[in-house]
C-alpha cells in the first residue's frame, strides 16, 4: 500500500448528505482495505454521521457544502475531516442540559478517545472550520499467499 492515500468528497448541506458521507467514507475505506463489517468501521461510522450532521444542522444555512477529507498516513494513522464555510465553533455543553439534540461532539469525542484517537478542531483561511478526527489505522494486513 502506498504511503499516503487520500480521498475528498464535496456534497450539499442537506439532511442527505448525511448518508452519502457515510457511505462514501466506508466505501473509500473499504477499498483501503477495512471490512465494511468491522467494528471499526461501525466507530467510523458513527462519527461521519455526527460530524455530517453537525455541518449540516448548525452552520444556519450559511455552508451550503461541506467536504468530507480522508487520509491515510503509512497504514498507521487515519484522518477524517469535515470542513464547512461556517466560522462557529462546536460548543461544549455541560453534562447537565437535558435535550434532545446538541450531543454530537460529546459523542465523537468520546468514540474518538475509545479507539485510542485524537480529535481537532481547527479555522480555515476562508473562515471556516475542519472538524477531524485521527484514529490508529486497524485495517488488518493482507494474508501472505502461500508458496508450494
């Protein structure tokens, strides 16, 4: 595998969009080598949903798009980022509020933490963000074919 993969999908910020970025992610990563049916790929599911919604429920109709980044470094670490044109930070709500919505990043830090991950939240020059998460990269290695 080569050192460095990446692939990039830019979709509307629609409600589904939410689905597409998921299976644009599992299907990328599966071509990478992660089953589709691993419990990995269920963390990582889970996660693109969050941080998809995320950029499409609270960017106000001000991000029309966002773009999902993959990145594989060396088969040991695997980045995915979402980026939207909305210059507001996610915001940490306290354990206490009780509501129906509003856990996403709690959720995805936590499944970020879980798989021995970091998560980042960082500006754009066009102002503004990537919301990404790095996780060690788990994709079992290909078997060695036997030699008569």
């Amino acid at each position: 595998m080569a050192d460095h993969q990446e692939a990039s999908v830019t979709l509307p910020s629609d409600p589904a969009s939410v689905s597409a970025a998921r299976t644009y992610v599992i299907d990328v990563l599966a071509e990478w080598g992660l089953p589709s049916d691993s419990e990995t790929a269920d963390t990582v599911r889970l996660i693109v949903s969050e941080l998809a919604t995320n950029a499409v429920q609270h960017t106000f109709g001000l991000s029309p798009t966002f773009t999902v980044d993959i990145e594989l470094d060396r088969d040991e670490h695997l980045r995915i980022g979402v980026t939207d044109s909305h210059p507001r930070f996610p915001k940490r709500l306290p354990a206490a509020v009780q509501q129906d919505n509003g856990r996403g990043m709690v959720i995805i830090r936590w499944l970020t933490a879980e798989s021995g991950g970091k998560l980042t939240v960082r500006p754009t020059r066009e102002g503004g963000k990537t919301v990404s998460i790095t996780l060690p990269w788990t994709a079992p290695a290909q078997p060695v074919p036997a030699v008569d």
